[in-house]
C-alpha cells in the first residue's frame, strides 16, 4: 500500500512520525491512534480499506516506533499525546479528523474532546471507554515494560501467542507472526518490541493514583458522530461498561466483534461492516 513517512516536531521539540495515506482534500482524513504499545503498523489493514476513498493518517506516540523516545518519561501521559495530535493537525493545517482510537488513543480522543472538540469531526472509539476493567489493566501491566528480547521471530511471535492467546483464539502461526512484525523490530541481532520501556513507569504511577472520572470526557466525544466497537472477549472494556455507554449516548452506533479480545484489529468482517455503514452516513 502507498503512503509517505512524514515527520513533525512537538511543541517542546521531539520529533514524531506519522504514516499518510492518500485520499481526499474535502473531506476530514480518518486520524489513527494506536494502543499503549503499539505503532502505525496497527493500521495497515484499515487504511488498506480505507485510502484512498479516505485520506488516512496514522500517528505514532512519542517513545513509540519511529517517533522520538522522550527524556521525560513523566510526559508520557494521555494530555501529553492529545497536545500532540492537536499539533499534528495545526502542521496539516486540518481544521478536523475523523478519530480512529485504539485503547489508550480513544482515552486520547476523549481528551480531545474536551479540550479541542471542534477539532473532531466523528470517532470510531475500539475497545475502550470511560471505566477500564482492572483485569485487563492488570494484564497489560503484567507486560508493559519487560526489555524482553528475542533471537528470531519465530520466538517474538510464541511470546505474544502465549501472553494473548486468549484474546485471538483464532490466530494460527501466520497471524501471530504477523502480530510480531506489528508489534516489534529488529536489529543489532536481536528483536525487540517496538516502545521505549520507559512508558511502564508512567502507566504504574497512572495506576496507583486515584482514578479519574471519564464519564464526563465521554460525554464530549458523544456529542459528535459515534462508533463503538468492542471485542467480545475483552478484558478492558466490559460488557456491562459498553451498556452503559450505549444507556448515555443513545445515538452511537455499536459493534461487537465475537471470538477477540482487546483489541479489534478493525479489518474483521463485522468491525469492517459497522465502519463502512458509520463512513458512509458521515458522507451521504
């Protein structure tokens, strides 16, 4: 698939990366962000889809894949990465996008919401929401961080089948290997995942401090065009959390992705189905 690596800087200096898409100027450009850990990599298959009926742009937290690593790790928060979308859409001189929010970028677009909602035009909000299950964050906690190492892919893809079987019952070798390739990188002989460790320290203090009611964040998000889609087997977002949310903003749309955990890669068949209804009810 086409793109350009575009690189911007942030408002204290690092330099962050971000994949573009093709697509359309008349329209506002789907804006992928991706899970604590993860990278633009994660968006290859939706963008596939998407571009170029859409223009598709994928960012790349700091302290994440080509984006700068940050000195201070402290800054590794959610207000941190929403001033930096905010930036990344001044440089682009985008008035609005359509946000993609995986995991920890949905919490990003809520915060987006609050502090620049004229800068949304519609979300698609994966697996995520305004109460987190303390299973799923304990899981990714049990992970986050660990500088494991590994000879060969063969091994990084046993490693995350054996930490996330449970959430993608269905992967065979092929997926899990190409979930590696997502998920990490080589070189000086060795793969490793693709984030500076340093993010754990800032997702521990995040877990230890009294939790911040979101409920009113997503009621900012709601006000615009909605999505929510969740994995049926997931652990962060819980069923009972999705009614809820569906009980609050009555006008979302939902999907529920059956046999997957956190999170929906979005190119499943029902992900896939709820994205191209909500798509084309924005452009109609």
């Amino acid at each position: 698939m086409h793109y350009a690596d575009r690189f911007f800087a942030a408002a204290d200096g690092l330099r962050l990366h971000f994949r573009d898409y093709p697509g359309p100027a008349d329209r506002p450009p789907l804006l992928c962000l991706p899970g604590l850990t993860r990278n633009v990599r994660d968006f290859a298959a939706l963008a596939e889809l998407y571009s170029p009926r859409f223009r598709v742009l994928a960012l790349e937290f700091r302290g994440r894949g080509e984006s700068d690593y940050d000195p201070q790790p402290a800054r590794y928060t959610p207000l941190t990465y929403a001033a930096d979308v905010q930036q990344l859409l001044d440089h682009l001189a985008l008035e609005q996008a359509i946000f993609v929010g995986t995991s920890l970028g949905g919490l990003v677009t809520m915060a987006v919401a609050t502090l620049a909602p004229q800068r949304i035009a519609a979300t698609i909000l994966n697996d995520v929401g305004p109460e987190l299950d303390p299973a799923g964050l304990e899981r990714i906690g049990s992970y986050v961080g660990k500088r494991e190492r590994f000879a060969n892919w063969g091994q990084a893809s046993s490693a995350l089948a054996s930490k996330h079987q449970h959430a993608f019952p269905r992967y065979g070798p092929a997926e899990w290997l190409a979930m590696a390739r997502r998920n990490c990188r080589e070189g000086g002989g060795e793969i490793r995942f693709d984030y500076d460790p340093a993010i754990a320290g800032a997702f521990a203090s995040a877990a230890a401090t009294a939790p911040i009611d979101l409920w009113p964040f997503f009621a900012a998000l709601a006000q615009k065009p909605l999505l929510l889609v969740r994995g049926a087997l997931s652990e962060l977002l819980g069923a009972e959390t999705a009614a809820k949310m569906r009980l609050a903003a009555p006008a979302m749309s939902f999907v529920e992705v059956p046999d997957v955990g956190h999170a929906p890669m979005l190119d499943e068949a029902e992900a896939a189905r709820a994205i191209d209804a909500f798509l084309s009810s924005l452009v109609a």
